[in-house]
C-alpha cells in the first residue's frame, strides 16, 4: 500500500510549552483522525527542563535551583526522564496506527525511527552512528532523574555514547514519538538542577553522565546550525521512508487545540506563553 502523504513542519526555536502543546495536539488529534501524519523539527527558545509524563517533580527536581537559573520546568506528553532543553534540534514523528511503511508495534516503531536518525545524522557527517539493540536497555545503578545517563531500545549512540533521547506515546489510533539532539551539552547543570538519594548517587550519575553521553559539537569537532542539522534530518527521513515531505502549516483545528493548552497549562518557572494566531 502506498503510504499517504507527510506533512512536514519546521520551526526554529520556541517557547517550552508552545513546543510540548504542539506534539501534545499532533498526538490528540491524530488520533482522532483530525491531523495528518507529522514530521516537525524544532529548536528552544531558552534553557528549559522537560520531565517525563509520570516523573517527580517533587522527588528528582530541584525546584529552588531551577527558579534561581530562570529555568521553566514543564511536563511532556511522553515518558522517560528528565532533560535540559537549550542548544538543540528535536523532532517529532505522529502518524495513525496502522500505518503504511511503519510497523504497528512500539519496537518496532522505535527501532524504524531509530535507523532514519542514524540515516539523517550519517548524511550530517556523523561517523558511524548506530541503535542500541540489547534485550534490556542499559540501567543505571540507584534511580537517576537525568534521561542522557543512559541509551534505552533503539536510541541512537556514537562510539558507545549516547547522541539523542527519545521517547514515545501510543494512544489507540495514533502514536507519536519525539527526541532531542543536543548541539552542545551542560553536563554541570546536572548536579545543580536534579535531586540524588546520597551524595553517592550524585556523584557517580555524574561521572555516568560525562562518559555516556556526547552531543553534535562533539562528534563532529564543530557546533553545525539548526538549518544544516535540519536539512540532514529532513533527507534521512524521506530516504529512509522512500517518501516525499510535503513541507505544510497548522490547520485552524490544531491551532485552537494549542491554544487551549497553552491557557490549561502550568509551568514552575515564570515563562512567555505566546498564542499561536495563524500560520508560523
């Protein structure tokens, strides 16, 4: 079956909940047969933490810390654990389950997902990127808050360490998934913006943090721009998928769907909750 057209959407960098009420929207709507299938590629506006859907704020984050830094915390649609938005590139993927060209299980979408990054990110420059593919994904000793601590199935990874998070929600008619590749990391920011159980904890997360984690500026010897990330991101997606993106704008149901989002929705940090009015 020829699979339907992809609509394709990329913004540059954007408020922290302007970014997770756009996939939050892609997501309900899609599943309600109201939005196409989605490929949509972002940036941040400034540094924002993102916790998973059924994190502790309370238990793992360091609220006090996160007001002091001017750091918003907001809560995203999917699971997994914290993540320090800034320099960076994101994608999201939604589209209806089934799907032509896409299995209908979560492995087998992340696993898909996971070889079209590696695509996208060989066609940057990146030398020999790959998926971890183990039964279990890799744990870390204790609980740690950070999501870059460690890779989970089919998360894409550089000489062992990992280059992007990502992380997926399935409802019953739709799925969507999205990740972050940073540009550049604050792997320092981690000791002031989590909490640890000990002292113990705190300091072996960070030591994990710092030899299983990398970023672009990295592997790469320079900081590329979100445009040439994008570009490379946006070719590794219709060769892999042997499709054509349709580059495309929000339809007048999705922009009142983030809109109510963005009037629903709660923040821990001040922040700009600007309203989408039409076409970005």
């Amino acid at each position: 079956m020829k699979s339907p057209p992809w609509r394709f959407i990329q913004e540059g960098p954007c408020d922290g909940l302007y970014n997770m009420a756009v996939d939050a929207t892609l997501l309900k709507l899609c599943n309600q047969g109201a939005s196409p299938p989605t490929f949509r590629l972002y940036g941040w506006s400034g540094p924002t933490l993102s916790i998973g859907h059924n994190q502790s704020i309370e238990n793992e984050i360091d609220l006090d810390q996160c007001r002091k830094l001017g750091i918003p915390v907001i809560r995203r649609p999917t699971g997994g654990r914290a993540l320090l938005h800034d320099r960076e590139i994101c994608y999201s993927l939604t589209a209806p389950i089934p799907f032509p060209g896409l299995p209908g299980d979560l492995r087998g979408t992340l696993k898909e997902i996971g070889r079209m990054l590696v695509l996208g990110l060989q066609k940057l420059g990146v030398d020999n990127p790959g998926v971890c593919t183990g039964d279990k994904p890799e744990r870390s000793f204790g609980h740690d808050p950070s999501c870059f601590s460690s890779a989970n199935h089919w998360e894409v990874s550089v000489s062992g360490k990992k280059l992007v998070g990502s992380a997926q929600r399935r409802m019953k008619h739709a799925f969507m998934q999205h990740g972050s590749i940073p540009l550049t990391l604050h792997r320092e920011w981690a000791e002031k913006l989590f909490k640890y159980r000990t002292q113990d904890l705190k300091m072996r997360s960070l030591q994990k943090l710092n030899s299983s984690a990398t970023c672009l500026n990295e592997v790469l010897g320079f900081t590329p721009s979100l445009d040439k990330v994008s570009f490379a991101l946006d070719q590794g997606f219709q060769d892999y998928f042997s499709v054509k993106l349709q580059p495309g704008s929000f339809r007048e149901p999705e922009i009142r769907q983030i809109n109510l989002w963005l009037d629903s929705a709660t923040v821990q940090t001040p922040h700009s909750q600007a309203k989408l009015q039409g076409e970005r």
